[in-house]
C-alpha cells in the first residue's frame, strides 16, 4: 500500500529497533520506542481537547522532546509550529496573531515565555501531556480521516511586508522529499546526523524524517559549539558523527580557522551544504581533509519543501568558478522562465520555477501571497497545474547542469537563510524617530548594508533592532545618511545607494 502519512515511517522503524536512541540532545534522548509513547500520548491529549486539523505551537528549547511533541501533533491530526523563545518577541507576537493558536505545548524551560504571549487557547505543560494515557482507538480514527494532503507543520519565513509568512506542508510533500534526499544521498539504519539547524526552520527535516525511516540517529549539536570550530569536530568524532546537512557558513566556520590542522571529522562520509554558494577555495579545504567523502551541493526554496535539486561534486573547480546545483529531484521539474514566461533557451538566464509533488500548500493565512508565488504553469493551458517561482535566478551550463546565478528581486540568501529585505525596512521604519530606510546587499562580502534618515543613533537602532528581528537579520553595516536618494517616480533609488556603498568600499 501506497503511503500517505509521514508517521508510517516511525510506526515502521520503532517494530525493529524500539530501544535505540532516535534523537539524543545536550541534556536528554529519546529511543524510538520513547518517541513512539510520548507523540501518541500527546496525539491522544489533542484529541481529547477537540483539536483537528488546526495549528498547534510548540514552544520549547530544542531538544529531542520537542521533536516529539511534532509528531505528537500530527497524531492528533494537528499541524505543528516550532517556536523557540530565542526568536525575537516582536516576530513571536506576529506568529501568535496569525496562528490564533487554541493549544500551545511548552517546557520547563519555556514555560514562563510562552505564558507572556496573548492567544485564546490551554498552555500545555509538555511532561504531563506525553505522560498521559493513549487511546488507541481515536488515533485509529484520527488516521482514518487523514488525507496525504493534510498539512503536517508550518514554518515562518520573511516576509516582504514585515510579517513573517507561514509555509504549511503537506505529508504528500514531506514523503515526496524525503524519499528523494535519501535516494540521493544514500542513508541507511547506521547513518548517524549532526542537526545543525534551529528547528523552527524547515531544514531540520533533513534529519528528522530520515531518522524515523530508517532508524537512525540525529544529535542536535549544541548552538554554542558553532562559536569553537575545534570542539565542534572532537564532539563530531565523539559522537562518531558519518553524515552532515549544513548551511554553507557552518562548513566554511571550520575550514577558515584551519581546524583541520588539529583534527579531522574521522567517520564523516557524507556531506551536503546549501543555502549558500560555497566558497570553492572553503570546497577544497573540506575535500583535502576527507578525499574519500562524498559532497553534494543542495537548493531548494522552503516553499518547495525543502531542497528540490542536488549536485554530486564529481570534479575539480577554479577558484573563479560556481559550483552547480545540478539536476531536479526525481518527481520534480525545474523549469527556466524568461520575462515572457517562456523557457529560456540553454545558457541563458531565467528564474527558477519549481512543478512537482514537492510544492507546499501555500501560506497560512496569506491566500493573496500565496496566489503571487503559486502561479498557473504558463507552458500550460489545458488543465490547472501550480508552480511555485522562486524569484532566484539561473541558467543551464554546456554539460546541462543547473547553477544559480542570484536572486531576482531584494530577497536574499545570508547566512544560510532566506531573507526579505524589505522586513528589515519595515521594521526599521516602525522606529518613532526614522523617516526612512533601506537596505541593500553586498553579495561578494556577504554583507546588509542600512541606510536610513532619522534621530536615532546606529548603535541605538541596532539594538532596537535586536528585540525584533533574528540575529541572521540584523545589518552588518548601518549609516545614517541626511536625506534618502529617490527616483523620478518617488521611489528610492536603490542603484544610487549601491553605488554610494561602492564607492565608499573600494579595495
């Protein structure tokens, strides 16, 4: 029978291998008999408040708890929002507002945060709703209504207007996607991850789905690791860590220290990155110290359910050069349109369109956003068929191969995530004494870069900023200029400021 339900995979895996530890964090793990207990406890809890097919906000410390309190919610046929209280609370209460959450699950830890937060709902204490009695019969029942097109989870990204919007997938994307990452990159029972990834972003699922399905095990690494490139290979190798999904930046934190002079990831056999363009100078430091590893460069939006297309590093690269992405997934197209909506033809650019089972539903609550991105293919006029246009930009080199060239509008890739820029604006303009703002993008230097006009002071804005915007959001350059640039038309002369910035910034 075909399968339609992303909880196949652990009710399958926890029949062979109850008693091995599935997820294991800084202070506690789980076994996948554990996992199995607890999220049906909690499915069962869910059902028994009357709670269907609506959003339930987990807002804990990342932990292996946590990931059992998302597959808790899917047994009660719920969808998931992961909320961690190091996000801002300006970004939290724009979740809460547009969630209307009738449940929130909450730790220890979390707890008193989360009580903060205005919503009409029960603040449930995490240990006594996993604890609770399973009724076996109402999970039956919830299953039997599930549709492989119910959502499973919503995760924020920027959003252009300053609010974040909310992905929602589905099980029918999710299985779609893990059955091709694992095809692609060849994980298996003694497959042994290191989650690098918050898991409020849709990255995670690199990990967490291929652990149930195979019965493998994921550590979530320590965030504070990330800041001692040395101590975070010893805890690789003490962990005996075989397989890594990481942004770039991550990867290119350890070779740029030359960690590798003092030690090595001794059991790293797999390693894919993305997110990001890798540096190829970084490439060849991480292939130098594990010349039998094998590297696969990933890409693929959030909307998209992750990564939708993937390159195996087969050979050398200049200095000079941009590694590709490569080739779709199995069940996905990717198709190249020009300003026409036509297909460009090889070698030259157009933006990156993504047609396949691996779409997301769209945005929670946001139908007039998701009807600008998910658009009617317009290579077809014969029946309804969605793609979802990425806003990158790329073309098709002479071996046929993908590469992405950059990004269509102000949205941009720092730091391993996606970024609207006009969020950052949004929220620098909320700031009483600012008139204006804008931000632009030094690409080469990986850089955001803030002009604005008003009284307030750069250090002072910057750490106004911080209460509201991620730390990955926060501009690295800030100037407070005496009146914005503007164009004919009135708009901000956004080419003005970039050549401003240039001109300031000459090597």
């Amino acid at each position: 029978m075909q399968q339609t339900n992303v909880l196949e995979y652990l009710e399958s895996t926890v029949k062979r291998l109850p008693d091995k530890v599935a997820f294991a964090g800084e202070n506690s793990e789980l076994t996948f008999g554990e996992v199995y207990e607890k999220s049906r406890a909690i499915g069962t809890f869910l059902h028994s408040k009357g709670l269907y097919n609506e959003p339930v906000v987990v807002f804990m410390e990342k932990s292996p708890e946590m990931i059992a309190a998302f597959f808790g919610c899917v047994y009660g046929g719920c969808f998931y929002v992961p909320i961690d209280a190091e996000m801002p609370r300006f970004r939290i209460e724009l979740i809460f507002e547009n969630l209307k959450p009738r449940a929130v699950i909450c730790d220890k830890a979390a707890r008193e945060s989360a009580k903060s937060f205005e919503f009409d709902g029960d603040l449930l204490d995490y240990d006594a709703v996993s604890s609770g009695n399973i009724d076996g019969g109402a999970l039956e029942e919830i299953r039997d209504r599930q549709l492989d097109t119910d959502p499973i989870y919503i995760v924020f990204t920027s959003g252009s207007t300053g609010v974040p919007k909310g992905v929602a997938a589905c099980h029918r994307s999710v299985i779609d996607y893990i059955e091709n990452l694992s095809d692609v990159l060849g994980f298996n029972e003694d497959t042994r991850f290191a989650n690098q990834t918050p898991l409020y972003f849709d990255a995670c699922l690199k990990e967490l789905y291929p652990t149930l399905k195979f019965g493998a095990t994921t550590y979530l690494v320590p965030k504070s690791l990330f800041m001692f490139p040395v101590k975070l290979v010893e805890y690789m190798n003490e962990h005996r860590i075989n397989t890594i999904c990481w942004v770039v930046s991550a990867l290119t934190m350890i070779s740029a220290f030359r960690t590798f002079d003092k030690v090595v990831p001794h059991y790293l056999h797999t390693v894919a990155f993305g997110s990001e363009v890798f540096p190829i100078k970084q490439f060849r430091l991480w292939k130098e110290a594990l010349p039998d590893a094998s590297f696969t460069n990933l890409y693929g939006p959030t909307e998209a359910t992750g990564m939708c297309c993937y390159f195996k590093v087969d050979r050398d690269f200049e200095l000079d050069e941009v590694m590709p992405i490569g080739r779709p997934f199995h069940n996905t197209e990717i198709l190249l349109l020009g300003e026409d909506n036509k297909l460009v033809k090889d070698g030259e650019v157009g933006e990156i369109c993504v047609r396949g089972t691996s779409l997301t539903l769209g945005y929670y609550h946001a139908f007039e956003k998701t009807g600008e991105a998910f658009v009617q293919n317009p290579l077809n006029d014969r029946y309804p068929e969605l793609i979802y246009r990425t806003g990158d930009l790329g073309k098709r080199n002479e071996r046929g191969e993908l590469v992405f060239v950059s990004r269509k509008d102000y949205q941009i890739k720092h730091m391993g995530h996606r970024i609207e820029l006009g969020e950052i604006e949004v929220n620098v303009n909320l700031m009483p004494d600012i008139s204006m703002s804008c931000c632009i993008y030094d690409g080469e230097k990986g850089k955001i870069v803030l002009y604005y006009v008003g009284g307030t002071e750069p250090g002072e804005l910057v750490g106004a900023l911080k209460e509201r915007l991620p730390r990955y959001m926060i501009p690295n350059k800030v100037e407070k200029i005496e009146k914005m640039p503007l164009t004919a038309n009135g708009k901000i002369d956004r080419v003005t400021l970039r050549k401003k910035y240039e001109s300031e910034n000459k090597c």
